[in-house]
C-alpha cells in the first residue's frame, strides 16, 4: 500500500498493511534539548529517529498539496507594544495584545513553534463596530485565498501516493480568536443572537472557500481546529455546542460528502468525551489528540462510539517523559484500540521537552514493531 492508501484504510476501519507511523514532533524547546543530547546538528529529528529505529526513511523530497487561505486578509501588524523586566506586551497578526515571556517575539504567537504563555490583555472585536470592521478582513472570493492554478494542480494530484487536506479553525475557535474566551462565554449569555450571526457568517464563509476548491481538488481529509474543552468538562456543554455549532459542522460535513471527502476530522484539546456525539452528529469521524491527562480513555471510547469515531494520538506524553515500563505500559494499554482498527497511535499533542531523546527513540521502536513497520 501507498501512504494515502495506509491512511485511508486505517482511519476507516479497513485493513491496512502497516499503520501510520506518526508519533508526533518536538518543538523548538524539545529540539534544542535533544541536540544537546545526541541528535545531530544538521540532521532532521524524522530522518534521525526512522534511521536509528531501523525503519524506512521519510520522503525526502517536498510533497505538492492544497492550501486555502483562510485566515484574516490583511492581517494586523505583529510589534512589541511596551518592554517590561521579565515580559513585554505585543499585537500579535490577528489584533490581540499580549502579555509573553521576553524570550519570545510576537512571531510565536503566529506559528505553534514551541510552548508559549500568554496573558491576553484585549482582544480584536469588543463590540458591534469592531464586529463589521472585521467581516472585511474576510473576502472568500480575495484571488489571493486558493491557488490560482487549481485545475492544473488538480490533475497533478489526482494521482497522488498520499494523503492531502486542508485544516480551517472551527466556528468556536474562531469566535474565541475574534472575542477572546471570556468574551465568547459572555456574550453566549447576553447576545446569542450576535453569536448566532457570528458562527453563520463563518460557516458560510468556508463553506464558500471549499466550493472553490473542491470541484478541482477532492483531497482527503478537511481537519478542523476546535480546542473547546478543559482538563474535565468541555468549555461549553453539549446542548449548547448542539444549538450554536452543530448547523455549522452538519453544513461542512454535506459539502464533504457531496465531493467525496472521506475524513472529517476534529482537533479539540481536554475532555471530550461529551462532545463526541455533538461532533459525530454533524458527520465529524476522526477526533485527535485525546489528550490523557485530560480523562480521554480511547478504549471507552471505542465501546461507546464504535466505529462512528476513529482517533488520532492517545498517548500519555507523561508516560513517555518517564520511559521505560511506564511507557511500554502505556503502549499496552492502546495496543488493543490500535489492533481493533480506525487508530493512528501518537503523542497526545506536541512532544514537551521533558521527554528525553533516549525515550523517544525508545517509544518509536515500540511504536514501529506495533504499527507493522518492523
């Protein structure tokens, strides 16, 4: 089988040859940690991890995808505001100012480059005129949203060996990006009717962006990014994700099926065992990262939910930090999810620096005997 085919099959319960290999990635903090602890300099972590497990190297040359823009046009400028002793306040690109460590620029605030605390101070709509003002910033039709050549990288794909998609910010995440999250949590309460609009005008604003893409490209997988949940409960609850969010998810979820899209997939960080049915209910089928500490148990899951969800992620970074029986007991404990189908086994979310190259190395090989690559 080819990487798409792999992909595919496992993430709808068919019978793949090998599962994905995908245990997740360091970021900037994680990477200068294991370069002082043996990765080499100029080597990436991918290529050095599969050639020290010994499994076969990833691509080496770049894989042609598709990209839809659909973030904020034009942007907010990025700039340091104030300087303090140990913090400075910045405007980050989507009109948020900030408190962050000193260490790091508004530039992390853009990209998910290592792990960094913020203390939102304001954030770009507090009121009706901001309201109007940014609808502006987001013209589905602006040339500059998809490429220009659609139907010529359409039959450059339409033979692809791998898998390919794009990934939007969910209607809560976008409305909490615009509000900020107390924001969001209030004016459900004091204006649903404004929510309301809100989450209306950003399901028809992507929905209009795939009916550009689509017809050229049918790719695999739409993810959508939806971080709506804490350690225990989710930020709101499922008769409320029902009422304001679901015509948005079912709305997405037709437009894939009419184009044969086979993965809708919902990336939501905390405890999401209440709001699985909200999303299976508007044709949501793969959920990840199933975040451990946050109580998601991937194999209650599989009791409850069957084979309306596949996962992606489920494992304990804590355990991995650990090593040795911790880890391989954790290992154990998804092998059975990982064997009955529909599951991509990786990190719970990005890789933290505590988890050392050694163990890394160590989860990979485990990792790699589990999902049939030695």
């Amino acid at each position: 089988m080819n990487d798409r085919e792999r992909y595919l099959e496992t993430l709808l319960f068919g019978k793949p040859d090998r599962i994905p290999f995908s245990p997740g990635g360091p970021r900037e903090s994680t990477l200068a940690a294991w370069r002082e602890q043996g990765l080499p300099e100029e080597t990436p972590w991918n290529v050095y991890v599969r050639a020290q497990i010994g499994i076969e190297p990833p691509p080496s040359a770049p894989r042609p995808g598709i990209w839809m823009r659909h973030t904020m046009i034009p942007e907010f400028e990025e700039k340091v505001i104030e300087e303090r002793e140990e913090t400075r306040i910045v405007q980050d690109w989507k009109g948020n100012i900030c408190e962050i460590s000193r260490r790091y620029d508004p530039g992390y605030l853009r990209y998910a480059k290592d792990f960094v605390t913020r203390r939102w101070l304001r954030c770009p709509v507090e009121n009706r005129d901001d309201w109007e003002a940014m609808k502006s910033r987001y013209d589905p039709d602006d040339p500059a949203r998809v490429p220009e050549n659609l139907p010529e990288l359409g039959r450059r794909l339409a033979k692809r060996d791998y898998p390919i998609g794009v990934s939007v910010h969910g209607p809560f995440w976008q409305l909490r990006e615009w509000l900020g999250f107390e924001g969001l949590c209030l004016l459900f309460h004091d204006d649903p009717a404004l929510v309301r609009e809100m989450v209306r005008f950003w399901t028809d604003y992507i929905s209009r962006l795939l009916e550009r893409v689509l017809p050229h490209i049918s790719f695999d997988y739409l993810q959508i990014s939806e971080d709506m949940a804490y350690k225990v409960k989710p930020m709101i609850g499922p008769e409320m994700a029902r009422e304001f969010l679901l015509p948005c998810y079912r709305q997405w979820g037709d437009i894939l099926r009419a184009y044969q899209v086979p993965i809708y997939d919902l990336d939501s960080d905390g405890y999401v065992g209440h709001l699985i049915p909200v999303w299976i209910e508007g044709g949501v089928n793969v959920c990840d990262p199933m975040e451990v500490a946050a109580g998601n148990d991937i194999q209650q899951y599989r009791r409850e939910f069957g084979k309306r969800m596949a996962f992606q992620g489920g494992v304990d970074k804590r355990a991995l930090a650990q090593g040795g029986e911790t880890m391989r007991a954790e290992l154990a404990r998804i092998e059975p999810v990982v064997r009955d189908g529909g599951y991509i086994p990786s990190c719970d979310h990005a890789v933290p620096p505590d988890i050392s190259l050694p163990n890394f190395l160590d989860y990979c090989d485990l990792l790699g005997r589990m999902t049939g690559w030695k």
